[in-house]
C-alpha cells in the first residue's frame, strides 16, 4: 500500500522578495510573519514537488533548546527526514509544517504555534517548565536546501535541562555552552552554524 502524499506549508518566493529578501538572521521577525501567516499568502504543497522548487519557500520552525548558558545539541541520524542533512550535527529542533497542523487550509499564527508544539514534541519530550519565544527568521539561499526553506527561529528557555530524545533520528543529544558549539562548528548544520555564529543575540 503507497504511502499518501505529505502536503507541507509553503509561501511564494515571490512574497518573502517583496516583503524583504536576506541573507542569514533577521531578528525583526513579526515584520514578515505578520504577513506569511495572514490565510491566503500561506498554503500547502506536495513535499516531493515542494523539495524541488526554489519558486516556493517552506515554512520550518526552527526551535534552539536552552537551559542557562547551554543549547541543546544533536546528531541527525540515518532516518533523518532531509537526507541531505544526515550526520551532520544540529541546535534546531523542528521540521515541516503540514496540512495534518489543526487546519485543512493556510494557518494563521495560533495554528502555526500549535503545530510548532507538535513539531517539537515529536522529536523530543521536554520534562520542565519553558518560554517559547519567536527571535528571527532565518534565510540561506547558498545551499539547495536552503534555497527552498525558511526558518522561523524559536528560543525554548527551560526552568531545568530535562530533554529526551523521541525519535530514531537524533542521536549524541546533549547540552552545550557557546563555547563547545564554536569548536563543533564545521560539523553542522549550515543553519546551526548561523545560529552559533549569532548565539549571544539569539539568546538575548
């Protein structure tokens, strides 16, 4: 029995030009989220046509797990989802949105919210109190994963450093101060490597 179609939200390319093309972090992030999370400028595509086609751009929360001066870091693993990701490491939990995400049409932003719960909570489980706060946008069109993404950039601030990991996919989790990351940084995640490279301001 075929596997049926993944349909994920994505918004036109054309929109995030004229509301503002850049490169890397954008901490004014509710200047477009305003606008990509208004019903009619978000909707869904098929994954497999949407991976393909830079004239889209799918939306992915991008969740940055914090306890104190640490970040929660990862390996992807073989069953990663995006195989063009697989065994490089990673400070961002999260991943497509799709029509599954309380609503058969374009999200508004407390759609969006609860499926970035969701998104999260699949990957792993949090055991603590946490502030979910939206700090960025985050855009790299110099990889052919990038060129089709973007990231919506969440802080999880935890009263206390209780994270476990739910799926296969993630391995080596652990929490890690600036410092560590910075020494890892040729082994990440283009997008993570943004994000350490930006950390003090992310985590303001």
């Amino acid at each position: 029995m075929s596997v049926p179609e993944e349909n994920i939200l994505v918004i036109k390319r054309s929109l995030f030009d004229q509301l503002g093309n850049f490169h890397g972090l954008n901490f004014e992030p509710h200047k477009y989220l305003n606008t990509i999370l208004s019903r009619g400028n978000n909707f869904f595509l098929p994954r497999t046509q949407a991976e393909n086609d830079p004239t889209h751009k799918q939306i992915i929360p991008y969740a940055l797990i914090a306890f104190e001066n640490t970040v929660l870091y990862y390996v992807r693993g073989k069953r990663a989802g995006e195989q063009r990701l697989v065994a490089k490491g990673s400070i961002g939990i999260g991943g497509h949105m799709n029509e599954g995400d309380e609503s058969l049409f374009a999200l508004n932003e407390a759609a969006y919210r609860t499926g970035v719960e969701r998104e999260v909570n699949e990957e792993i489980t949090i055991d603590a109190q946490f502030e979910d706060r939206i700090v960025a946008l985050l855009n790299d069109d110099t990889t052919d994963v990038g060129r089709v993404h973007l990231g919506v950039v969440h802080i999880f601030t935890l009263a206390e450093p209780k994270v476990e990991k739910r799926e296969a996919m993630i391995t080596g989790l652990t929490f890690l101060t600036k410092e560590e990351l910075v020494a890892r940084r040729e082994s990440l995640e283009t997008w993570s490597q943004i994000c350490v490279d930006s950390l003090d301001q992310l985590l303001l």
